[in-house]
C-alpha cells in the first residue's frame, strides 16, 4: 500500500492551500487605520497654531515657511546735505603749440644739437646745416656793395665839381642835371647791394636751426649728411608743448547754458581729467575757452580746458575722461545708490516703515556722486530706505532692521557700503553692524514675525 493512499494523508491533502493569507489580510486594515491616525497626528501637530506664533502664520502656510519671518536688512537714513553736480565727457589732449620745424634754407646736414625727447627752450640750437655756401654769397654780395659805393662817391665828387663850374657859368645846366641823375642811380645800387648783403646775412642765419617754442621735441626726422630742403613735408623734428597743456572734449549743446551761466558769472571751472578706466585722477585744471558755434552732426560743442600738467601725466593725443563741475546743490535730499531699485515701477527704493514692514516708493533721480546719489521727488530727510537685502523684498514684508549710518555728503567719503553682518548674512563678528552702534552696544528688539 503507498504512503498517499492512507487516511491523514488523504486529509491534509484535501485541506485548502491558502488559509495562511486569509488571516494576513485580515491584519491590513488594522495596519493602515494605525497609519492613518499616525499620520493625522502629525499633520495636526504641523499646522496647529503654537502660543508664540500669530494666528495669521495658520492661513494657508506652514510653521517653517521662510516668508513667514521677517527678512534681515540693512539700512540708511535718507539725510539732507550738499552735491556737486559734474558733466562728464570723453576728451582728447592737445598741446597748447605744436610746431614742426622745417629748414629754411636747401643744405648739407652737418649736426644734431638735441636728444630725442628732450625739453627744450626757445632759440636753443636744434641743428646745423653747412654755413660755408652762405658765407661766399655775404661776401660776394659785400664786396658788389663796395664797388658801387666807390662809383657813387665818385659821381657825388663830380657833381659838386660841376655845379661850382655852372655858378661860374663854364657848363651847361644839362650836364649839371645829368651828373645829378648819375649819383642817385649810384644810390639806387648801393641800396640794392645793401639789401643782397642782408639777405646772405640772413641765409647764413637760417644755417642755423633753433627752437620757435619751449617744448619737448619728438623722435629726429633726418640724420647728419643729408641733403635737407626747405619744402621737406616731415621736416626736422616736430616740438609739443606741454606745460601748460589743454584737453579738447564736446558737450551736448542742452547742458551749454548751465556752463556758460557759470563762466558769465566769473567763476573758475574746475574740470578733472582722470584715466580710461575713470580710476585715477590724472589732474586737475580749469576751463579756459568754449567754440563759438555748435556742430549740427553732432548737437554738441567744443570746450577746452588748461591743464598745468607739472608731473607730465597728460600726453599729447592722450584719451581721458573728462568730470566738469557746473553746479553745487544744497538743501538735497541724499540717499546711497546701492538703495535705488529699477523694475516695472521704474526707479523706486524701499522704505521701512514705523511697523518695521517695507513699502515700494517711486523716486526721481537727481545728480549722483561716488556712492551718493540726490532724491529730486519721492522721499524726504529722516526715510529709512533698504540698502542691502532688497532682492528678496515686496510691498508690505515685514524686515529685521540693521539700521546703518546715514550718507554723510560725498566729499567726506561716509555713507559707504561695508560688508554685511552676520545677521545679513555676512563674515563680521558676532554683535558686529557695519556703520552703527559698536559691538557692546545692546541690540535692538526684534520685529515680531508675520506671515507677510
């Protein structure tokens, strides 16, 4: 008989297979509901209003919702002060003279009496061309003068002769006017002689090559031992002025009657030249003439001004920006620029209010020097406006001030941007707040947070 055949293995066969899944799937919805109630738990802890948090954070946000705190940022308080107002402009610098000296007579060179680049005086002695071509026309031109100033004195001679012999009535009065025709024309040829003489004088000077103006002289244009010519295009040398020095710059013709109000009124303009990058102040002169007409291409207008240029920084032809004062506003309402916003508002800045919330303020812009900048309309001295923090900002945020020293005027240089506070997000110490109270000073007490 096989084992399969008996009777309690016929009964555990006939038993079903799946009786052990039947009881697990009576375990599932007791698992889940303990989910679910685990679940609610926690979701009423999450956005059950806390004792220390306004009921407001309840509205549709979370407990941990970074809007809900208020934001840090630093601040300035808009104050009241002077500002210069400047035209800024780009300029070119032009010697006050430039003169390209020529020779003046056709000639050997014989010598160089200058080094390139030296400063050189008027009349100081820049080069000599061969004198010895000169020198034989002065004396053939003397030695003509001499022959005819012996005919001359020969026929005065003989006038005085004839007009003794014509009182005692031995010559015809034609021969005595005739003698006297004689001695002017003798006259005539001396002066002539007179002025050939005076003119190889002169040639023989012009041998000599001397400086027209004081100046710094270029690079040489010929060597000794050429033939030089007084119709050479390039000529011998070329020498620059340079102190005093001007620097030519246009303005647009709508800011000529503020300059020219200031120059009626016989005040000094004081123009600045500073470098290409607008970082170093080069030097420092005066306006000294304005064009007597406007460029219709352009709708601008030449101005020049003077340059004592005693360290030599400005060069002939040399690019710089140029910074005109034309005009000092009192009584203006100063803020930083790192405070003015641009977006759809168009120019705005923020200011905190008394509830330590911001509000979106449109301004208009004034005059702006350094880091300073001048409020024509939108706010008055005493507004706290944001400085630092702003990106995160919108019409009604609550903030955690970090108030900052107010912008003292630009000349002083205060109202600068420092680095951050911590509380900013910065790298200072601890207690540390740029611009304000020092470290041990007690902190002010924070705004309470909003879900704004």
């Amino acid at each position: 008989m096989s084992p399969d055949s008996t009777p309690a293995a016929r009964s555990a066969a006939a038993q079903p297979a799946y009786a052990e899944p039947t009881r697990n799937r009576r375990a599932w919805p007791w698992l889940l509901l303990l989910l679910a109630l685990i679940a609610a738990a926690i979701g009423a802890w999450y956005w059950w209003p806390k004792p220390a948090e306004p009921a407001a954070n309840v509205a549709g946000k979370g407990r941990f919702d970074p809007a809900a705190r208020p934001l840090p940022v630093v601040a300035a308080t808009a104050t009241k002060g002077s500002i210069d107002v400047y035209l800024n402009a780009l300029g070119t610098v032009t010697p006050r003279n430039i003169v390209t000296v020529r020779p003046r007579v056709d000639g050997q060179l014989m010598s160089v009496a200058f080094t390139e680049g030296q400063v050189v005086k008027a009349g100081d002695l820049l080069a000599q061309i061969d004198p010895r071509p000169f020198q034989v026309q002065l004396t053939q031109a003397a030695g003509q003068m001499a022959k005819d100033q012996a005919l001359l004195k020969n026929a005065q001679v003989d006038l005085e002769r004839y007009r003794t012999l014509l009182t005692q009535d031995s010559i015809s009065k034609q021969q005595v006017d005739t003698q006297e025709a004689l001695v002017r024309q003798y006259e005539g040829t001396v002066q002539s002689d007179q002025g050939a003489v005076d003119n190889a004088r002169l040639q023989l000077t012009y041998a000599r090559v001397t400086a027209p103006i004081t100046g710094r002289v270029g690079l040489r244009q010929v060597d000794p031992g050429n033939i030089v010519h007084a119709s050479d295009a390039n000529g011998l040398v070329v020498i620059a002025q340079l102190q005093p020095i001007t620097v030519i710059f246009p303005i647009p013709e709508d800011n000529l009657p503020r300059v020219m109000k200031r120059v009626q009124e016989e005040k000094a303009v004081v123009v600045d030249a500073w470098d290409r990058d607008q970082k170093v102040k080069l030097a420092t002169g005066k306006l000294s003439s304005v064009d007597n007409q406007i460029d219709t291409t352009t709708g601008t207008v030449k101005l020049k001004a003077e340059f004592a240029n005693d360290n030599l920084v400005l060069f002939p032809n040399q690019f710089v920006n140029v910074r005109m004062l034309v005009q000092t506003l009192s009584d203006a309402t100063l803020i930083p620029t790192a405070a003015i916003q641009r977006g759809a508002p168009g120019t705005f800045v923020y200011v905190v209010k008394d509830d330590k919330s911001v509000a979106v303020a449109p301004v208009k812009l004034g005059p702006a020097q350094g880091e300073v900048t001048a409020i024509a309309a939108g706010i008055v001295p005493g507004d706290v406006v944001v400085i630092d923090g702003a990106d995160k900002l919108r019409e009604g945020v609550k903030v955690d001030l970090i108030t900052r020293d107010a912008p003292a005027t630009p000349a002083t240089g205060a109202g600068r941007r420092g680095p951050r506070s911590d509380k900013a997000g910065g790298g200072r110490p601890p207690g540390s707040v740029p611009g304000g109270a020092p470290s041990d000073a007690p902190a002010a007490p924070a705004a309470p947070k909003s879900g704004g």
